[in-house]
C-alpha cells in the first residue's frame, strides 16, 4: 500500500508554461542557469528582495562584500583618468572613475579600456540609475568594478519607467548573468499569467483570516503602488509557504500512522532494570521524563519518528543507551549511527563502560541479562568485521554502533528494532533510509542533536518528528568561562592564553588546541586549488594547522608538555589510540581539527583554545566547548582571531562568549545564516522552497498553519477537495522533495 494517497493529476495552467516559450531559450537558458527559474510560475514566485522608492536613493554602507548587490543612486562625479598601459595603442590606458552617492554615502564606480567610453557619455553628474555589481574593497574603499548599469530618466521618458509601473521599484535577488531590471521586465511579461494562479489555501481559511487571493498577491509582490501592498502580498505569501510544507509533513504523519511496527515493552527485570540498578549517580528529572516519552513510543505499533535535541553535556547519550537497551529486553536489534569513526569509537567506549558486564553477552563472565555490544566501521579488519557481520545477522548483537558501514547492503540485522541517528545533520537522507530499510518491519527512529543547527531547528518547527528536549545539565557539571583573544590587535593576549594552558596542566589537567584544517592539504591538488580559489582580495592568510600549530607550540610556548595531534585522515587505529592515551591523561594537549567537536568525553579537559575562531559557525563553537568542563573541574574556552573588532566575524565570536545557553545560540546562528531549504536543499538538489517565510519571525504563522493542516488531512488526505493545494504540492514537492518527507 503507498502510505501517501497518490495525488491526482492537477490541471493544466498557465503557470507550468516554459520559460523558453514566454521569454525566448537565450533568457530562459540564463534563467534555468543562474536561478533556477524554469516555468512562468517559478519566475512569479521569484519574489523582490527589497523595494527602492522613487525619489530617494539606497543606503550604500549597507553594502554587502563579496556580494552581487542593486543600487538605486546618483552620480556625483565621473572622472576620465589616463595611465601607462602596455596593453593599451599608443601606450596609454584609460579609467573611468565614477562617484556615486545615496546623500550620506558615497560608493565609487570603476571600468576600464574599451568598456568606459559608454558610461563615460551617459554617466554624467546629476545622472539616476540602478547600478549592479560584485561589491569588493580597494585602497580600503568599497567599490563595484564595471557594474551593469540602467538609466532612470523622466517618469513617461523611458522603457525603464514604464516597467516599473508604481512608485516603489523592486529589487530582485540577481547573479552577474542577470541583473535586477532584467528579471523585472521578465516578469512584466509573463505577470498577467497571475490571474490564473490556483489558489491553495481553501476559502474559508482565506477568508478567515483576512488574506488576499493569490493572483492579488502575486500582482502586489512584484508591481506595489503602496507599502501597504507589499505587506498584503507577503502576509498572503508567507501562509502559502508555510501550510503548504505543514500540509506535506501532516500527509507524512498521517501516512507514518498507518505503518505497521513491533512494540518494544522491556522486561520488568531484564537488561535496562539491570543497567539502571549499576547506574552511579541518578537521573535527572529531564532524562527520565524524555525517556518516558521515548518508551511511550517504542510500546506503540507504528514506528516512532522522535528528535532528541538536548544542551551540550545534558546526557542525549544515556537516554539513548536506555532506549535500545529497552529495545534489546523486547527482543529486538538496536543500532547507533555516528557520523565519524572517532565518535562511533567513543560511543562504543563510553556505552561498554557503562554498560560493563552487562555489554559481555555469550562471554565468560558476562552477566545473565547481558547482551554484546559491537562496533562496526570500514576501516575494520576482515576478520574482526565477519565477526561483526555475524553477531548482527545471528542476533548475538543486541547493540551495534557504528559509521556508514552500517548501511551497505552486506549488513544484515537479526530483527532490526530501533535506530538512533548521532548528529543526523550530516547524514543523507539515502544513507538513513539505507539503514531504516533493514528491519523486518520499519523500525523506530530517534534522531539525536546537540544545539540545534539551522537546518535542524526548522526541521523541528515543520517536522513530522516529535520533539523532546533535555535542557538539564547532570549534577556535577562545571560552568565554562569563555573569552575572546583578540591575537592581531593584542598580541599579548595570546600569549597569556598559552600561560593558561601551561597552568592548567601544571594542576593535573589537560587541554585542547582545535584548528580549522590539517595541514597537508598541498599534497591533494585539488584541494590546494580550492584554498587557493578561497583566499579573498584581502590577501587574509590561509587558515591556521594543526601540524603547523602543533609544532611551532612543541618548540615554543607549550615547550616540555606532551603533545599529539588528532585529524581525520589518520588511520583509524591511530585515531583511537591517541583518543585513549588522552583519555588517560597521559597526553597534555591534542592539538586537533573538529573530529572533537561531537561525543569525545575526556572530564579531565578543562581548557580548549580555538585557533582561527571566526571561520567556525556558532552551534560549531558551541558544540567545540562542550567538550571542555565535563568534570568537576572548571572549564575555560578561549576564542583566538584576528579580525577587527567592528567585524560581524568578531560579533558572532562575543555571541558565544556571552551566553552558555545553546538553544539561543541556535537563534543567533539561524538569524545570521537563515535557516537554508526546510526540506533539505543541499540534500535534494532542489532549489529553495522558502522565499518569504522565516523560522524565527514568523513562528506564529508556522503554528497555526500546523493545526490548520493537521485537520485538513484527518479530514482528507487525499486532498480531494482542493485542486488548488493539489497543484501547489506538485510544484514545492517534486519527487525528490517527496522522497526528502518520506525519508526524514
């Protein structure tokens, strides 16, 4: 049985047309390139990113670098300069200079040899346009280096003019191949197609809630007279986008409900009443209410679907341990999925040290409710890997933890009960589903987070999973001082920190140095290209190494302490054994790339020095601290960058040092990166599907249309009723966006 009521085939409207057919194959070929623009509906959803109102000019310190960005200015001066050229005729060269100015800010025009002999005759003082370009630094100032450029003359003078028909002017998200104006009077011509818009929402929602219709809001998005007709069409928008994905994932819900799946109750006194009895220190009252939620799940006879999203250290790990070792009591398979073999290695440690003799199923000495515990990884053995293979298939394998390996087609499990996905954000939607599809009937899932990253956290706003959170620290846990150190402004800054860490070990504990990459990337051409390519105009220094730093701190300011390194191209034996010589407190200082960011629990680790901080993102800073102040000791992190102070680099660095607090961290870092494809665009390869919904602001929006579309589908899910809504879920849910919602 398909567990989604097949959708029928929605009729035939303008909107579906090609572009090619409206616009001709040269602009509809730019289109499909640079924009993903493909029918006359994709460009009316294409919608402005901002207006510029007739009369007044933009603000250009608002420019952003290294962005395309549209001006709206006028030219304050324009100076035709002459220079020695080798290139040029007679030996001379020429250079246009055009000052540009919104009245409180200037921004500076260059184009040179044959391309200044245009501007230079129409670019005149006085002179309006909208000017577009790659906004870059030169001599310190910002400037746009031979811009496209698009004349605003007298109100009935121009074709310009005319294309813009009201008094504010859009302005359209643009690439280099196609400017700002260009897809505006692309979507002059295919606008009267926005009368036959199907409308998705059902009338009385619409009405109710007083929303414009869709035509009406696609005419006042893309040609407003009034400010009040932007906000009309954006409120109208943003209903759109959000109870269409909540009418997706309601169809997912409901289709998830109708699976069949075994209930795992746990045995009054098997393996997890065992486990709990060896526990030595007790719950807390946040991991025992989210274990109930959990166990609620698994006793149900369809697959549980839950996100586990918790703080830093809030103990995510011991709630999943407790929720397959109830699995393994009921007769099932559990199994653990970890994005790196350093973390797969670590949870294998932790949980067998948790578990003891409990994780010693068939061996001698093992305790009577015991199951086994394997590890399963592609750099194993063959021999310790048919081992493996053997105990899952045969089911002497209550529990297995392991990275990809898990889902090749080799692997088979006994009876497959639950899986648990660590840090599910770098896994591919195949690679989960690979895994779910080895059950005899589908399994439970429990997905696990630390903060929420962006993509995460609109997971869990339009999800079909249920959420719990953990936002409790175990007792004993020490707080974490964190500071910035500013190395190129104060230098001495820098070396107190070494100062730090050379007292921290001198009282018996340990610390990290994280670098953002290896340092043999120059045997990889590739990879050397690419660095190469990333180097901005600045002429900023490539990121800092870990082989480079390890060494220079070996000779110079950590002289005498025992140092190792940590990165993911060692071999996996070595990985682990350097983990266990620092677990064991017989190393002072790993030095190390993120492969610590996730999982590694060392409570000795009491100071972390991140190298080149701001080329980290938020959750990632975050997420690195965490590994610091695991004991009782407590913890310090040090931010280590060079760039200035007034930077956003540097802001988002005071963000993290100001607050311990991940879940308002996961808000700043959104905020700053917005929250990308809700339905997983670099996963699908499917271009965006949010253009006017934000997860942050408009939470509200995203709430009610949930509960509207939770009603409609218990009342038809086949949508039987709605043509319109229909047709909108045929255009945001192509195939592989579907597949995203099935597989999630």
């Amino acid at each position: 049985m398909d567990p989604v009521p097949a959708l029928e085939e929605p009729p035939k409207q303008p909107l579906k047309q090609p572009l090619k057919s409206v616009l001709g194959p040269a602009t509809a070929k730019v289109m499909a390139e640079h924009l993903g623009l493909h029918t006359v509906g994709d460009l009316l959803h294409h919608y402005p990113r901002r207006y510029e109102e007739r009369g007044r000019l933009t603000h250009l310190a608002d420019l952003p670098m290294d962005e395309h960005a549209t001006v709206v200015a006028q030219v304050a001066d324009a100076r035709l300069l002459t220079f020695a050229s080798s290139k040029a005729p007679r030996g001379k060269g020429q250079r246009l200079e055009v000052t540009i100015t919104d009245g409180s800010g200037q921004l500076k025009l260059v184009f040179f040899g044959n391309g200044v002999h245009k501007p230079h005759k129409e670019l005149l003082p006085g002179t309006r346009a909208l000017f577009a370009g790659k906004v870059s630094v030169f001599n310190r100032r910002l400037q746009l280096a031979h811009p496209a450029y698009e004349l605003l003359r007298g109100e009935d003078a121009t074709e310009t003019v005319d294309t813009w028909a009201g008094a504010l002017i859009p302005l359209y998200p643009a690439t280099a191949k196609l400017e700002s104006w260009k897809i505006a009077k692309a979507v002059q011509t295919v606008l009267p197609s926005a009368h036959d818009a199907l409308d998705p929402l059902p009338d009385s929602l619409r009405s109710g809630r007083g929303l414009v219709t869709l035509p009406e809001a696609l005419l006042k998005i893309h040609r407003p007279h009034t400010k009040a007709d932007i906000e009309d069409a954006r409120s109208r928008l943003k209903w759109d986008e959000a109870f269409v994905l909540q009418v997706a994932l309601a169809r997912r819900r409901h289709a998830d409900a109708q699976l069949p799946a075994v209930p795992r109750r746990p045995s009054p006194d098997g393996l997890l009443t065992a486990f709990d009895a060896k526990l030595p220190f007790t719950l807390t009252d946040g991991q025992l209410k989210v274990s109930g939620e959990i166990f609620g799940d698994l006793a149900t006879d369809h697959p549980m679907h839950r996100l586990l999203q918790g703080e830093v250290g809030s103990g995510k790990t011991m709630v999943a341990l407790r929720a397959m070792l109830a699995v393994v009591d009921a007769g099932g398979q559990a199994a653990m999925l970890a994005p790196t073999e350093v973390l797969a290695q670590q949870h294998h440690r932790s949980i067998t040290e948790m578990m003891g003799g409990l994780a010693e199923g068939g061996m001698l000495g093992g305790a009577e409710e015991s199951t086994k515990v394997v590890l399963l990884t592609g750099s194993m053995g063959a021999a310790g890997r048919r081992r493996a293979l053997l105990d899952l298939v045969t089911g002497e394998a209550g529990v297995v933890i392991g990275t990809h390996a898990l889902i090749e087609d080799k692997v088979q499990f006994h009876d497959l009960g639950l899986v648990v996905v660590d840090e599910q954000h770098r896994f591919g939607v195949e690679q989960r589903d690979a895994l779910r599809g080895k059950g005899k009937q589908p399994p439970h899932l429990l997905v696990m987070t630390a903060t929420p990253i962006p993509r995460t956290v609109a997971m869990t706003v339009f999800g079909d999973l249920e959420t719990s959170v953990l936002d409790q620290l175990p007792a004993g846990r020490s707080p974490i001082a964190t500071h910035v150190v500013p190395a190129a402004d104060k230098p001495h800054f820098l070396a107190r920190a070494w100062e730090r860490v050379r007292e921290e070990v001198s009282k018996g504990h340990q610390a990290y140095v994280v670098c953002p990459r290896i340092g043999d990337e120059e045997d990889d051409p590739r990879k050397a290209r690419k660095k190469a390519a990333a180097e901005d105009e600045a002429d900023r220094r490539p990121p800092l190494a870990v082989l480079d730093v390890a060494g220079e701190l070996a000779a110079g300011p950590l002289q005498g302490l025992r140092i190792e390194i940590l990165h993911g191209r060692m071999p996996p034996d070595d990985k682990d054994a350097v983990m266990r010589r620092f677990a064991a407190g017989e190393t002072d200082v790993l030095v190390a790339t993120t492969v610590i960011e996730v999982g590694v629990n060392v409570p000795n680790a009491t100071a972390m020095v991140i190298m080149d901080a701001d080329r980290f993102g938020v959750s990632q800073l975050h997420q690195l601290r965490g590994r610091v102040g695991r004991g009782s000791a407590a913890g310090l992190c040090l931010l280590v960058s060079d760039m200035p102070e007034a930077s956003p680099a540097r802001g988002r660095l005071t963000a993290v040092a100001s607050t311990l607090d991940g879940f308002e961290l996961s808000r700043i870092d959104l905020e700053q990166r917005r929250e990308g494809d809700v339905l997983g665009q670099a996963q699908s390869g499917a271009r965006t599907s949010l253009r006017m919904l934000a997860v942050i602001d408009d939470e509200e929006i995203i709430a009610e249309a949930r509960e509207e579309a939770t009603a409609l589908v218990a009342a038809d899910p086949g949508l039987t009723s709605l043509p319109g809504l229909r047709t909108a879920l045929d255009a945001l849910l192509d195939e592989e966006r579907e597949q995203y919602l099935d597989k999630g």
